[in-house]
C-alpha cells in the first residue's frame, strides 16, 4: 500500500527558506506514470497546488509560486522534496506531500496524500 | 480567490441529498479537463472521492456521485449521514494558467 509520509521544521523564520521532504513506501518515485507533487492548505483557508515533479525530474509549478519553489527528486532514497525561498507570514499553512496521478490521456488527481506539516513563519 | 468557485457552505438533515457545484471556466472544466473531487474531515489529510468526473476508487460508498456538464461539475450525496460532515473540494486544470487548480472548498453540515 502506496504511503506518504512528510517531515521538516515547523518554524521558518521569514526570509529564509522552508524546506520539507516526502519519504515514498509501498511505491516508487520511479513510477513511469506517476507525478509527485505538494500542496498548500493556510489555517483555515482552502487548497494551493504548488507544484509536482516526475520520474524524470521533469517539473511543474504553480505560476505564482514559480520564482520561489524547488522541487527534486531523489530516487536512490525514494523520496521528494520542496524548497521554497524567501518566506513571508502568507506561507504560513499545512504542506502536505500527494501522489499525482492519472489515466492516460485524463486530469490527474491526487492520491493518496501525506499526513501534511504545520510550517509557521515567525520571528 | 480560486479558479474553480464551489458554494462556501450547503446542509442537509440526514438521509436527504445534498449537491455541490464547482463552476469553472473555458480554460479549465469547460477546455474539457476532468474534475476529481476531494473529502477532507476535520483534522485530517483530504481524501480522493471522485475522479475522472464520476468514478469512486474502491471504498468510497456509492452515495457519493460526480457529473460534469459544459464549464461545471457537481457531487452529490445522497443519503447524508453524520459522517459525510467534512470539507469537499473540486479540482481541475486550468490550461491558459497551466496549473492544475482546486475549488475554495464547500462545508456540508448535517443538521
């Protein structure tokens, strides 16, 4: 059973850059057809796709995310990870890591998804 | 503001049904793009419902539904139980963004 689990600090301090990586089990970021991808929920606030990567390290961001997220991949260790520089206090939010996959030829969706981190932006 | 517009909030007395709309435009569900649906209880990771607009991946109860019509999609619940109390969010892709984007998200309350 495909499992995802994400980890990093749950403080950022603004400016700095918030880093967070997925550890995939029970599947592999070598998936042919799969994406990896993370998603943004503020508190009490709706869903933000972020962006995804693919086996090949090919990725995809949101627009207005683009000039700040980095997103990689590491299929040695089985996992994937996010950077995203410059924080503010609007990033505050759960980060939660997600397979993002398909049927070819149809609108991928997420599944399953990681249990998500609290990442706070304060001083 | 999202690019997919769900309604902030719907209720329903146990056993009704209840819909949920997720309106899009011609860029996103009206460009074609499929619309997957999500379930998030409180506290908890959201859960895929429906994907590919109308299929249910195994263990979700046939009570839940989707369809998709010209630029909208719609859920529906039909015999509302105490625990379809959750947060339900659409998702699609919006092609002039080239982002795959989420609904603001509709609140179901079980009266």
């Amino acid at each position: 059973q495909l499992q995802l689990r994400g980890s990093g600090p749950g403080l950022v301090k603004p400016s700095e850059t918030l880093s967070l990586t997925c550890i995939v089990s029970g599947g592999s970021v070598s998936s042919y057809d799969d994406y990896w991808g993370w998603i943004r929920q503020p508190p009490g606030k709706g869903l933000e796709w972020i962006g995804s990567i693919s086996h090949d390290g090919t990725t995809y961001y949101n627009p207005s995310l683009k000039s700040r997220v980095t997103i990689s991949v590491d299929t040695s260790t089985n996992q994937f990870s996010l950077k995203l520089t410059s924080v503010t206090a609007a990033d505050t939010a759960v980060y939660s890591c997600a397979r993002h996959t398909n049927i070819p030829g149809r609108t991928r969706w997420f599944d399953p998804w990681g249990q998500g981190t609290l990442v706070t932006v304060s001083s | 503001q999202s690019v997919l517009t769900q309604p902030p909030s719907v209720s329903g007395a146990p056993g009704q049904r209840v819909t949920i709309s997720c309106t899009g435009s011609r860029s996103s569900i009206g460009a074609g793009y499929d619309v997957n649906w999500y379930q998030q209880l409180p506290g908890t990771a959201p859960k895929l419902l429906i994907y590919y607009n109308n299929n249910r991946p195994s263990g979700v109860p046939d009570r839940f539904s989707g369809s998709k019509s010209g630029t909208s999609a719609s859920l529906a619940i039909t015999g509302l139980q105490a625990e379809d109390e959750a947060d339900y969010y659409c998702q699609s892709h919006d092609g002039s963004l080239g982002a795959w984007v989420f609904g603001g998200g509709t609140k179901v309350t079980v009266l």
